[in-house]
C-alpha cells in the first residue's frame, strides 16, 4: 500500500506547505500512524485518503509549534485546518481530480536546475517511485552512501534557495525537461524489471510513469523526446502480461507467447514513434529505443525479428549515448544478428569497465554466448556469478537455472 500511495502523499502534501523534504517526513509519520493502527482497526476503505488526513493533522500540529506561527498559520495552517481537521478518513478530495498534476510539479521541482543531475533523479527516484537508495544506488550502479548523501544534499538545497513548487515554464521548463524524461523511464523501469525483492514486476511503478508520461505529452506537445519515451514505455509495457508465467516467474523475450502482448499499447506506441519522428526527433535517444522496441512489437514470431536493424540502432545509440550498458545491449543484438562469437567479442570488451564491476547482466550476457558456442564450464560460472550479483529473487532461481542446464 505504500509503494502505491507514498508519492501521491508526499506530492500533496508538498502543494501545501511548500517543503519536500518536510512533506516526506509527514507522510513517514502518517505511515508509523497507519503501522500502530490498522492492525487493531483494519485497513480502511481508502487507505490514501486515511493517510492523508493524518499527515495533514500533523502538518497543523507543527505549524502551531513553529516559533513563527503567525505568518505560518496565514500562510499554510488555515488551509490545512478547512481541509484537514474534520475531514472523514475515508475522503479526502485532495486525493482526486482537484490536485490533478501535483506528482508532475513535484518531479519538476525535485529536477531544479540548484541541484546536480544526479540529486535530481535519486531525490525524484525516492520521493515519487518510493525506491530505497539501495535501489537507486544499483540503478546508476554507484556506492549506496553516494545516493544517500545526495538526496540529504538535494533537500537541504532545495529548502534553501526556496524552490517554489510549480510546473516551470518558458526557459526554465526546457533546461529541467531531460532530467524530468530520466526521472520517469528510471521509476518505468524499476516496475518493469525490479532490482530487488521477490517480484519480478511491479505493475503500480510502470503505470505511474506511463502517466507521467502522458500527463508530459499533453504539457510539451511539441517536444519530439517525450513522444520517444512514452512510445517507448507504451511498448515495453505492452508486454508485461508475458513477461512472467502463472507463478511469477521470469520468461524471457524470445520465449513470450506473442498473443499475450498488449495490441492497444503497442499501437498507442507506435503512434507516439512516429509523432517523434515527424517532429524530427528520430535520433534522440528515447526515440532510438523506442524504435529499437518496435522491431520486436513489429514481428509476428521471434523468429521474424529483424536483429540486423536492431544492431544498426543500437550503434545509433550508441554514438548518441555513449555507454557501457547501451554497449551490453548492442552485444545481443549483434549475436542474435551475426552470430554468439560476434557478440561475445564485444562483451569482452566490457569485462574490465569498473561501473559493470557488479552489474549481474554482465556475466548474464556473457554466459549465454559461452552456453551457444559450446563451452559450457565457462557458461555455468558466469551465471553463477551473475546469480550472486542479483537481489531480485525470481531473476536469480532463473540465472541458478541456466546454470544447472549447463551441467
């Protein structure tokens, strides 16, 4: 319930007192609140709206403590008190339509242009996909502490220079948009292919992005990158009915029943494909991948996937977006299209980059064109290996599979 609710909490609870950082903390205290109670009380019929309520009447509570409590009270208390003191735990309109876009003001102002990069996606990571710096950490494959460290630093910045908490607009909504468009496919991400845990998917994260996503289409229409990424995301999420079998175990894409893909989302993707490419966007990086997926959504049967385009993008991408992953990619593409030697010569080249140290989809990849090309011993270490790297526990009983068949 929490993963579901904390970002819509933390959003509104920002709109009213103008604080993020604070704002996670009411709802931190709504959560214990929730923790003590429900046991005895049961869950209530709109977990949500409960939550809120109770973050809103410790918003009052701490304004009344505030030394400053009268400008406070003007601005922020009386609002709080007409909405909160005496609302029913089982409503609370601020959770419908009346905030509308408070998850995208909240991503906006967590992606200012006072922090760096790299505060601005962990902070947004934390605050709306309610990821753990151990997920974010492993997602930018950096230190833990790092992540940690960054979004203390991010907080306090934005309480600093007073970020107010709005969608930006002119100049200013243009410079924090490709930070924003990182933000929303990395919390995709982590509900299409979970770091850790013992589910695979976490369906709640991918339909939050996809909203996002849309909610950023309707703001910057004209804007050909966030075409490209939500064509990406309607397709990959096209596929997720597939991804798993009936106990929640990992099926890999080659091996997906076809039948079980989404036809509306692969539509929906393709058609925001090609507005990114009629407003020339056909080499920005979202756009690449996405044209990268419609390759797969295109193709009736595994078999009729076209690998040879698939590797002539991802060297697109590649030159675009220079990075290790991308490059791990490419190695598949190239050994579905040329052969697994073709491929096991550019994951070779990966072996020693110091940010796939720990990477598990590194030893991944390479097994699987050692387990094609015969050598075996070889194959069942590296999956070995990349079994240990994993915290996610179906990606890990399927690695020790592969292993075994090895053997």
């Amino acid at each position: 319930m929490w993963r579901i609710e904390s970002a819509r909490l933390i959003a509104g609870l920002a709109r009213f007192i103008r604080d993020v950082g604070l704002a996670e903390e009411l709802a931190q205290d709504a959560l214990v609140a929730a923790m003590e109670q429900w046991p005895e009380s049961g869950v209530p019929n709109n977990p949500g709206a409960w939550l809120m309520s109770v973050a809103k009447r410790r918003a009052i509570d701490l304004v009344r403590r505030k030394e400053n409590f009268a400008r406070k009270l003007e601005e922020i208390g009386h609002r709080l008190e007409t909405e909160g003191e005496g609302v029913d735990l089982e409503y609370d309109p601020a959770l419908d339509g009346e905030i509308g876009d408070d998850l995208l003001r909240l991503v906006f102002t967590a992606c200012h242009p006072v922090l760096s990069t790299e505060a601005r996606v962990a902070m947004t990571l934390r605050l709306l996909g309610g990821l753990t710096t151990d997920e974010i950490a492993r997602a930018f494959l950096v230190a833990e502490p790092t992540v940690a460290q960054r979004i203390v630093r991010a907080k306090k910045n934005l309480e600093k220079a007073k970020v107010p908490f709005e969608v930006p607009q002119g100049e200013d909504r243009a410079q924090r948009l490709s930070s924003v468009l990182e933000v929303i496919y990395l919390i995709f991400n982590e509900g299409y292919s979970a770091t850790a845990g013992d589910d695979w998917l976490r369906p709640e994260l991918c339909a939050e992005a996809l909203r996002l996503g849309r909610v950023l289409v309707g703001l910057v229409p004209k804007e050909p990158e966030v075409h490209g990424l939500v064509a990406l995301m309607e397709i990959q999420a096209s596929r997720s009915r597939a991804r798993t079998d009936a106990e929640g175990k990992p099926i890999l894409l080659l091996e997906q029943d076809r039948a079980r893909w989404d036809q509306l989302l692969i539509r929906r993707g393709l058609a925001a494909l090609d507005q990114a490419e009629k407003l020339g966007g056909a080499r920005g990086p979202y756009a690449l991948q996405a044209a990268l997926a419609a390759c797969h959504a295109r193709a009736r049967t595994a078999a009729e996937t076209d690998w040879a385009r698939i590797a002539s993008l991802y060297a697109v991408l590649v030159e675009v977006t220079p990075s290790p992953i991308v490059e791990l990619n490419r190695a598949v593409a190239v050994s579905m299209a040329f052969g697994p030697a073709a491929g096991l010569e550019v994951v070779d080249g990966l072996v020693d980059v110091p940010a796939l140290k720990n990477y598990h989809l590194l030893p991944s990849v390479r097994g699987d064109f050692l387990f094609k090309l015969g050598r075996m011993s070889e194959a069942k270490a590296e999956f070995e290996r990349a079994a240990e790297l994993t915290r996610n526990t179906r990606e890990r009983e399927l690695l020790l599979d592969r292993a075994r068949e090895c053997a």
